[in-house]
C-alpha cells in the first residue's frame, strides 16, 4: 500500500514540472493527475508542450523543477531506464521496426529468446508474440514480414513489442495521423482492450473528434502551462477548443462570399490515363472551390497536372481565357499558378534550410541581381510575408524544422504568395496542424479571395470545405461526380458522390 490513499486511484501524477532549454521556458508549473486504467487525452495546439512533458515522464530529458510519483511513490530522478522499470513506455509516430523482419523479430528486437543451447528460439518468439496478440484481439500473423504490413499494422506491432514487456502505462503520441478511417476504429478496438486489461494510456491527438470515442479525461497545456483537467463526457468539443486556444472559435471558418470576377481557369476534358478522366470545370477569380472525395478518387493527381508536375493526355486548359499548354512546373508559375502539397515534410520544405530560403525558393528572380542573391531584397520581402501571415519565430535565419508545423505550412504559403499567382492549389492545407493554426490558414484563404486569387482547396476534412469554400466539386475514381454550391452542401450528399452514389434526380 503506498503513503497516501489519496494518490492510490492515480498511477501518475505530475505536479509543478518546470523545464527550461537555454533561452526558453518550455513548461511552467505543468501538473497531470493520470487515472488508473483510464484513457487520458493529453491536448494542446503545436508547441503546448505535450511533447516535452512526454520526454520528461519517460526520461529523455530531466526536469528543471518539480515532482514526478509513480504509483504513489515519488521518483528522484527519471531515465529512460527507470522509466521502464516502471512500466511506462512511448509509441512514438515515428515508427522504430526493422522492415525486413518479422512481426514476432521485431517484437522481440534486443530481447530475444534463446533455445538452451543458445541459438534463437523463433518458434517460442512467435508463440509468445501470438498469445499477446490473442489477448487484445488482434488479428495479425507474427511470422509475416513487417515490410509486408500496412502502417497501422505496423504501428500494432509497436504495441504489441510494448505489450511484451508488460508495461502499465502506455504513452500514444498521434496514433492515427497517419490511418485510415477503418484503421483508426481497428485501433480504438485495441486501446478499448487495452483498458480492459487494465492499462492505462495517456493519449495524444489533434483530431478532436476521437476524444468521445475512446478518452475519459483530459489536460490541456498552453503555451507551456497547465490550463485545465476534466472529463470528456461533461464538455464539448467546442469547450475544449476554447481551453486549448484561450479564445472562442465560433468564427474558426472565416468566410466571406465570394466578389466573383473574372474566369481565372477552365479546364475541358482533360484526361490522364489511368488518373483522371474526362475532367471539365472553370473557376473565377475571388473565388475559393473545393475538391472533396475519398483517398484515391484522383483529386491530387488532378493538381499536380494542372501544376504542370504530371501531364494530361488530352483535353484543353485556359488560363484567363487564352488557351495554355502547361507541360512543367517553371510554365505553371509563370502562368501564375502554384501547388502547394500535401505531404509538407518530404516534399514541401527544405528542412535543413533556413525559413528565408524555404520562403524564396520558388521566386529567386525577385531577389537575384546578376545571380548573386540581393540580401536586403530577401530580407525585406521575407519580412513582409512574416508580418502578413504572422509567421512565429525569433529568427528567418533559423532551419524551417525548428518551426512548428502551422508555422511551416504558413512558410510554404509565403513561398506561394511571392510568385504572385493568380491561381493556387492548397493541398491538404491544414494536415498535421492544431486548430489555431487552422483558423489563421482560413484567415490567409479568405484574405486571398478577397485579393482577386483564385483558390483550389483539397481537403479530407469535410467541415473545413464546407466551412471555407464557396463550391465544393465532388471526386469519385478519376471523375468528376458533382458539384455543390455552399449553401446546398450537406456532408451527406458529398459523402454519397464521393461513394459514387447519385441519388435520383428528383423533379424540382
């Protein structure tokens, strides 16, 4: 029996954690209260400092001030050695597996079992891999290759390697940012399991709509502090969204109608074979169009040939009337037009770069004389930019990875902005970012509206189409399935054309 009966119902409590790093104070007076057996949401916008809170409790890095108790009792000093002794253990989204072996390998990586002769036991690695597997209802073979996995089972053999070494409390950074709706319940079933068994698991997620599926409480950090604990059933989303931004996002879709002007683009039945077919659409200046659909339906391939990064095969484009053959990226943009990616981390930043750099890359014209960049030109545009979509850092000399990541993507639509386009295509813009961030993203779109540019916005988040475009064209296995404007668009109408559903026309 520990000291206090008090602290017997929670198996951690964090209380007055303090961390400072030279020159910043990442958290000021954080406490977290865990219950045992509970799924606690660990909740904050990028750079709360959940992240550094979660190094702290598993020992990475070591507290300035404060008390961490495990069980009750306090712990002098965490190391990730002590950490696992006490039976706390992270799932990093990074996944840390050895593609090439199997899921029983993996599990056992470092630990293996060996026969008494001292070789590798793989048969009992495997059954013992099973029986974990078994006891949380999971369906996986231990002896398939991990490379052979998809990332969410991939992230189940990262719990199932947790699992074996009998940990208690289970510390999920993320978890589905990168799965599929299907996954994702899959996972819901094994944390629900998890519970069961009597685990507890702290929980870190930006979609806010998994907190009443699987979380009871919640803490919420801001700006490094301690703001609020609570019990999911008994607040909103709304509410929480308030505690985490410290303002009341009843405008977190800032939408103003479109002054539609001229046509800005028309696309006429451009294929590419095996992508898109037979696509015809035009969009007006001032005017913000979404493109909805199911993974897979062709709306970013759709992008990147209008980008001139891939080529259709046929049809017509026209750019403010005049017919264009766009057939490289460098054409695009000086027809004034720019695509700003999905997938900012590999294929939208620089990482090792500075933010000026990432900022220019896309318009060095603006800034070159005679080859040489000017660096009071790059210095004076990049400022400009920084003030406009009130970019967060100390220093644009800085690496971009060192920016959060609502800060990134702003840097991308900085880089955008510079080569003045008249047509841009945001994919996925607010992917991977908390939600105010989001709010100013659909700030700097309206703010782009309203300037006369025309905006294509690819999104898997239906409210946030809804919420910011005035149409939304519906994608369904390389076509185009239907149109809505704002005011008819209801989720259930895009999800059926996104299904590729159409419901009868009825006589109106």
């Amino acid at each position: 029996m520990s000291s206090s009966h008090a602290m017997e119902d929670y198996i951690l409590e964090v209380k007055d954690i303090r961390k400072e790093f030279p020159g910043v104070v990442a958290l000021k007076n954080v406490n977290l209260k865990v219950k045992r057996g509970s799924v606690h949401a660990l909740l904050g916008e990028n750079g709360a400092g959940k992240s550094t809170l979660i190094k702290i409790i598993s020992g990475v890095y070591t507290q300035t001030s404060g008390h961490i108790f495990v069980n009750g009792n306090e712990v002098d000093k965490m190391t990730p050695k002590t950490a696992m002794k006490l039976k706390i253990a992270v799932i990093h989204q990074e996944l840390n597996l050895v593609p090439q072996m199997s899921v029983a390998e993996n599990v056992f990586v470092g630990r293996e079992i060996t026969t008494p002769v001292g070789t590798v036991d793989f048969k009992e690695m495997e059954r013992r891999t099973g029986e974990i597997l078994k006891q949380f209802k999971i369906e996986l073979d231990p002896k398939a290759k991990v490379n052979d996995l998809s990332i969410a089972n991939q992230q189940i053999v990262e719990i199932a390697k947790i699992l074996s070494l009998d940990t208690d409390i289970i510390i999920m950074d993320e978890p589905t940012d990168v799965l599929t709706d299907n996954e994702t319940e899959q996972l819901f079933g094994i944390v629900q399991n998890l519970k069961k068994n009597g685990k507890t698991i702290i929980y870190i997620t930006h979609r806010l709509g998994e907190l009443e599926q699987i979380c009871d409480e919640f803490t919420i950090l801001r700006d490094g502090e301690y703001i609020e604990t609570g019990a999911i059933r008994e607040h909103t989303i709304n509410d929480i969204v308030a505690l985490m931004v410290g303002r009341d996002l009843k405008d977190q879709f800032p939408y103003t109608k479109a002054k539609v002007g001229e046509e800005a683009l028309r696309l006429e039945d451009c294929s590419r074979k095996g992508v898109v077919e037979h696509i015809s659409f035009s969009l007006k200046k001032g005017e913000a169009v979404g493109l909805a659909g199911l993974v897979g339906a062709g709306r970013s391939e759709l992008a990147r040939c209008i980008f001139g990064a891939d080529k259709f095969d046929q049809g017509k484009v026209y750019i403010e009337g005049k017919p264009v053959v766009i057939d490289s990226v460098r054409k695009a943009i000086n027809n004034g037009i720019y695509y700003t990616t999905e997938n900012r981390k590999e294929d939208g930043i620089f990482q090792n770069a500075s933010v000026n750099f990432n900022m220019t890359i896309s318009s060095l014209n603006d800034i070159l004389t005679k080859n040489v960049i000017v660096k009071r030109k790059e210095n004076s545009l990049t400022h400009d930019m920084k003030e406009k979509l009130l970019i967060k850092t100390a220093d644009m000399g800085v690496e971009i990875k060192n920016l959060s990541g609502g800060n990134q993507q702003k840097v991308i639509f900085a880089r955008a902005l510079l080569t003045h386009p008249k047509i841009i295509i945001l994919d996925e813009p607010t992917r991977g970012i908390d939600v105010g961030a989001k709010a100013e993203i659909y700030r700097i779109i309206s703010d782009l509206k309203a300037s006369g540019n025309a905006v294509i916005v690819i999104s898997s988040e239906l409210p946030e189409l809804m919420g910011i475009c005035d149409r939304i064209l519906v994608m369904h296995e390389g076509k185009l399935n239907g149109e809505f404007a704002k005011e008819e668009a209801a989720e259930s109408k895009i999800m059926q054309c996104a299904f590729g559903v159409m419901e009868e026309e009825s006589d109106v």
